[in-house]
C-alpha cells in the first residue's frame, strides 16, 4: 500500500484491528470519506488475527443485544458487499450448565433473549446429545441453543471492512506507526506518525493493548491491561460434524468450535496471567506466548473428559496469545472526558469480533452526529475513574475480570481482587459494626450489616440472599428509629465563579436562581431532552454552588459541566475525596441532631430542601434536609480530617435514640419503594424527565431557558411514553413523608 499519507483527514483512526477498519468503513457507509486508517505494522496483526472468532448475540442490556444482532447481519452480508470472504456461518451456539444455579442462569438469560427477540431455545440433556452427539453428558443439568449466533475467520472479515472502506474514499495505511496525538488548546488536532504528520478534526484510538500507553501519553485514561489467553487446535478429527454449533461450558471454563475438520478448544480460566504490564516489544506482530502446559492442563483435562475425541487426536496447535482486559469487564466506548475530539474504542476483554460491528456502527454516528445514536452507558469511557490507570491495581484486577466471562452472574456479585482501593474515613468504625463491603469504581462501601449469627460475607444465589434479614432488620430502624449510612462515595463538585449561576442554570431543568441554603433537585439534559444527568445542587453562596451526584457517574457528570462552561468565568473542582458525607435518616433523627448542634431543626426552622452549617462536637458541618430513602433526614457533609471525630460524637449519643448503621442494599430497596429514580437503572440519556415522571423538576418559564428546552415543550404539546404508575409516584416525591 502506499506510503503517501495525506495532509489531513475528517477522522484519523489509530488501530488496524477489526475495530478500527469497523470503524473506518461505518464511517465511510454515512458519508465521511476522508478516513484515514493508520496500522503500526499489518491489519491485525495486534490481537485480531490470533481471536476464536465466535459469534455472539446476547448480551447484557437489550442496546448492547441489538449491536451484537446488528454485527451478526454486518457479516452475514460483508462478503457479498466487498467480494472479500469472511468465513461467516451460522451454525448457532449450545451453552451447557454442570450445576442447578448454572441452568437457572442460562435459563434467565434465555428469557431476556426472547425479550430481545432474538431466537432462542431452552434445551435438555438428551436434546443436547443431539446436536452435539460426540459430548460427554456426564453432570450436564441442561442447556440453551441460539440458533443465529456462528463464527467467522477475524483476519477474513477485517480484510472485507478495510475493503469497503476503501471502495468508498477511505485510506488504510499498514506499517504506519502513530508515534503521538497532537493536541491543542484541549482539542486533538491529527497525529504524528513516522511518515509524516496528518492533520485531523478527530482522532480514535483503537489500538487495544497499546490504548493505554497512548492515551496516557495526552492525559485520557483507558485503563485496561494484557492477558494471556490460551486455546488449542486438535489434528483433524473426522468424526467432527462440520455444521457443529459453538459450545460453552462455563462450569469448566471452556469453549469449543469446529475449524476446517478440527476442534478448537479454548479457555476463560478463573485465575488469568496479565502479561505485558512492563511494555510491548516495538516489534510485536502476529506474537505467540511462550506455552504454559502447566496452567492449561486443568482445563484440557476437563476437555478431553467432556470430548472423548480429543483423547484419540494429536494437538496441532497449543495458541497463547496476549488479550486486553478491563477491570470491569466491559468495553471502552465514546469521547474521551480529558481531551476534545479523541475518541476511545478499545478494551475489547476477548468479545472484539462479535463486538466490532455494532460498535463501528456506534462510533461512527457518535462522530458525526455528536452524540452515540443509543444508551451506551455501560460501555461509555466516562464511566471510568483516574485510579483505574494504575498499573499495579490493573494487574491484580484483570487477572480476575478473564474469568469472569465465564463465571457465575450471580447478582450483587462483588468482585474479589484490587479490594480496599478507596475507603471512606469512618471505614475502619463501619467494619467493627460489622460492614459487609461491596465494591464501586474502588470505592468500599457497606452494602449490609451482618447480625443476628449472618456471616459477614454473601452467601451468593438467585433466590433472597442471606443479607435480606440484615437488610429488612436496618430498613425497619429506619421506619421507626434513626440510621446512617456512609455515603462518602456521592461524588461532590464545588462550581464558583461569576459565571456559576449562568451555567448551571443553562444546564440544569430547574432553576437555580434560588436563596442561599436552597438544595434543588434536577437533571441534566440534552439537546434531545434525554437525561444526561439527575442530581441536587446546593447555592453555597452568591456565585458558590456545590453539586452531588451518584460514585458511578463522578467523571461523567464533571466532563459534562466542565464542557459547558468553557469560556465562561466559572470554575468546577471535584472535592469528592475532601468532602465525606453521612446520612442520617429516620423520624428519630431530627432529635438526635438536636440534641448533637444544639439547634432548632423543626420544619419551621430548617425546612426541607434546605442547607445550613451546624455544630456537631467540636466541627462545623454542613448538614442538608433532603432524602434519598423517604424518610425524615439530613446529608452531613464534613471536612475530611473532622469525619472520624463527627462519626465518634455521633455514634456516642446515637445509642439513646437507636441509631442503626444501614447499608447501600437497604437505601436501594427504600428508593425504590418511594419511586425516587437512579440514572442508568430506571432512566438514560435516551429517556426524557417527562418520560421519567420527573416533569416537576422542569422551570419552563426560568430566563434564557436550558440545553433541551425545545424538545421538551415538544414533548409536553404530545402524549408522552409516561409510565402511569411512576406518574403516579412522582406526584408523592414532592414533600418529605414527615
């Protein structure tokens, strides 16, 4: 291919994997032809070209279901479109469970399947035997069958995509290494390669295993971090069905699928091997990893016992090769929060090849349009967190987030390495009170309480878990006595400036133009009135504001104001880490705090929606009367080096109006029971707060109006897709219970 590279380009896309020739020819397909794709060395030669090549369509949210339904019709179709052949065949997939809770799994997921309206089949022992009649059903409890889910040869079908690219005005580029990302004044402006410098408005990387580095070398975060993955290929085995499905068995961590007469045999093992923590050669392309016998062997052995043909058949191939992981098992997806006009799409966790399509498809109208075309939260680059670029924490984590593929779902499932990252400063008091921890974006907050002889760890299932007593137990005290929770983890912004009011205002539903004291809730909203954001602002002062938010969306929601107020005198500092708050909720907890400040806390004197400064023992904290559980309560936000004293002051005196500690399981089930919404469980940027029964929150009449206005009044002059029962509710979250 030719080495004249062009002096700027539309989008300059820094990957020659699936992903990034995906992403070059969506691009190219909606009318953005000046595409450049710039390989270091061959197209997939990084991890594509050593991928199983399986074939999936379910997934865990019905949008990330319809990429996948998507990427499956892309490559049903991409051969006769480029002329270039893919490999592509829909023999569907089988996966087996060993155990009762496994099944229940499956089965779960099968129902979701139909949901999604895919096609699927729950299946027993002997209709397994059928399809696949060369198994072992020894344990096998029973199974589900997809029948459109296939498998493709990866180096094949990025081949056929660099090709549609190309047939469209798209340039692709092989041994043509990036070497930076130029950026000025906040915004990508093109790359540097060795070959010269290409200008660029936008700039994606998606570069897998190098993403990190690459990023970090401009100040965007992608946190992910190599593996080793292991497969084997059989010698031909001719009793090999040539139509057979892909089969998982996750009980025993393996995966097989037909190959040209023989079986590929591959792994998701529960304790990985990061690799390539210390750096990647500068030559690295098409590498093989040393063998590991010894950390193969459990898995073959299950193998051969569960397909008695691999005892006959010599091994071909013994394939190790390197794999990116994140630390939650999900994609990184959309702008980066750091620097304008970088994209991500990298951090593929060894799903790339079912993924490349649907994401390609994504990245590209996000590019375009401005904005991702659906709600992509889970797999969207904001949700990460600075730490998580820590190589030790990646290391530690990744070696679990392999097998995970196929561990078991089980809800509230807490993950089990890279633990006691972020604690909040009463951590060590909530532990002695017996805490049970659960883990969100490193933070370690106590999701229940053990008592009454529980032990202090989840006893995981489908049905009611061993926490829900404890759970029931603090939900009661909180009906009838007081409780807190540890909520250092709420993400905390202080916004000033003479431009605060004005941005705020602009970007908030409801109007901040209030008096000094006053907490509002509102959301956040787009151009299109979805919801982009749902949290409280509290006037501090004239131009002084603080925001509260939810731990998950902390880099989102400072990216997004910080976005909106460029070029204005406004200033946003995240203060999370100095500002850890303590709720203390219930009908005894004006009493107790009372009795703590010294105060007139009646309705009177500190109404709710209102924020005042108090005493408690010997600090000032600010003290907050709003609610997240229904009840009577205040928000204490305390200076940091004040929390563990405020907390011992509390407690002491707590113990005369029963005050119980409570975790994050209870202050969920209590929300809920009140309808107070969560942004990416009951509502997205795809819903708009009049869809959400959040209308109340809206100033329509506020000067200069907010970002989403005019699609909101256009919803309001129509019916809107209410849900009744949340409209309903809506109306009794306008008041405090008491």
């Amino acid at each position: 291919m030719s080495k004249s590279l062009p002096a700027r380009a539309d989008v300059a896309i820094v990957g020659g994997g699936i992903v990034g020739a995906s992403i070059a020819y969506h691009l190219t397909k909606i009318g953005i032809a000046n595409v450049v794709l710039l390989e270091r060395k061959q197209l997939t030669s990084g991890t594509t070209w050593h991928a199983a090549g399986l074939v999936g369509q379910l997934r865990a949210s019905r949008n990330l279901t319809e990429l996948a339904k998507y990427t499956t019709g892309l490559f049903e179709g991409l051969e006769k479109e480029t002329g270039q052949a893919t490999g592509f065949k829909q023999n569907g997939s089988i996966s087996i469970a060993l155990t009762e809770g496994r099944f229940e799994e499956l089965k779960r997921g099968a129902s979701m399947a139909k949901n999604f309206g895919l096609e699927v089949d729950v299946i027993s022992t002997a209709e397994i035997k059928a399809r696949v009649p060369h198994y072992n059903m020894d344990g096998v409890t029973g199974g589900v069958f997809l029948p459109k889910d296939g498998q493709v040869n990866p180096i094949d079908v990025t081949q056929a995509l660099a090709a549609g690219a190309r047939s469209r005005g798209g340039k692709v580029f092989e041994n043509a290494k990036v070497i930076r990302i130029l950026v000025k004044d906040g915004k990508a402006v093109g790359v540097e390669t060795a070959d010269g410098t290409i200008e660029a408005d936008r700039v994606v990387i998606a570069s897998g295993m190098w993403s990190r580095e690459l990023g970090r070398s401009i100040g965007v975060n992608i946190p992910l971090h190599a593996c080793e993955h292991f497969y084997i290929v059989s010698e031909p085995i001719a009793d090999l069905a040539r139509n057979m499905p892909v089969v998982r068995v996750p009980d025993e961590c393996t995966y097989y699928k037909e190959d040209a007469g023989k079986l590929m045999v591959g792994a998701f093992e529960p304790k990985a091997k990061p690799w390539g923590g210390g750096g990647i050669d500068e030559e690295h392309a098409f590498v093989t990893l040393p063998e590991d016998m010894d950390h193969f062997e459990p898995i073959l052995a299950s193998a051969i016992a569960r397909v008695p043909l691999l005892e006959t058949a010599g091994i071909q191939l013994f394939f190790n090769g390197p794999e990116s992981f994140t630390p939650d098992v999900r994609y990184y997806l959309g702008e980066a929060p750091e620097v304008k006009n970088v994209y991500v799409a990298t951090g593929f966790n060894s799903i790339g090849i079912q993924s490349a399509g649907g994401a390609g498809l994504v990245l590209s109208q996000w590019i375009k349009n401005g904005h991702p075309p659906m709600d992509v939260n889970g797999i969207d680059i904001r949700r990460i967190h600075p730490f998580q670029s820590n190589k030790s924490y990646l290391r530690e984590r990744v070696s679990e987030s392999l097998g995970l593929l196929y561990a078991m779902h089980w809800p509230y499932r807490q993950a089990e390495t890279a633990r006691g990252v972020r604690r909040s400063p009463i951590h060590p008091y909530t532990k002695d009170l017996g805490a049970v921890f659960g883990e969100v974006n490193g933070w370690e907050r106590p999701n229940w309480y053990a008592r009454d002889g529980v032990a202090p760890e989840y006893g995981y299932s489908y049905g009611r878990q061993n926490w829900w007593p404890c759970a029931d137990y603090e939900a009661k005290q909180l009906m009838t006595g007081c409780a807190f929770f540890d909520q250092a983890s709420f993400a905390k912004y202080i916004v000033e400036g003479k431009d605060a009011l004005a941005v705020l205002n602009r970007v908030s539903t409801a109007e901040m133009d209030v008096a000094e004291g006053r907490v509002v809730y509102t959301q956040w909203c787009n151009e299109r009135g979805g919801i982009e954001a749902d949290l409280t602002v509290t006037r501090l002062g004239g131009d002084r504001f603080m925001v509260v938010t939810g731990a998950v969306p902390q880099t989102r929601d400072l990216a997004w104001l910080k976005r909106h107020a460029e070029g204005k005198a406004c200033v946003a500092v995240d203060v999370t880490s100095g500002l850890p708050m303590i709720a203390v909720m219930g009908p005894k907890s004006r009493a107790l705090l009372e009795k703590l400040s010294g105060d007139d806390l009646s309705n009177a004197a500190f109404p709710f929606g209102t924020s005042q400064e108090i005493e408690i023992g010997f600090a000032r904290v600010r003290a907050s009367r709003i609610t997240y559980v229904g009840e009577l309560g205040w928000e204490l936000y305390i200076p940091a080096e004040f929390a563990a004293h405020v907390f011992e002051t509390l407690w002491a005196a707590g113990k005369a109006f029963g005050l119980t500690p409570a975790g994050m399981h209870t202050m969920n089930n209590c929300r809920m029971e009140k309808a107070y919404r969560h942004w990416g469980h009951d509502m997205s940027d795809e819903e708009t707060p009049l869809e959400a029964g959040l209308g109340f929150t809206i100033a329509w009449g506020k000067k200069g109006g907010f970002i989403g206005k005019e699609a909101l009044e256009k919803h309001r002059a129509k019916p809107v897709r209410e849900n009744d029962w949340y409209a309903w509710r809506s109306k009794t979250t306008r008041s405090p219970r008491r």
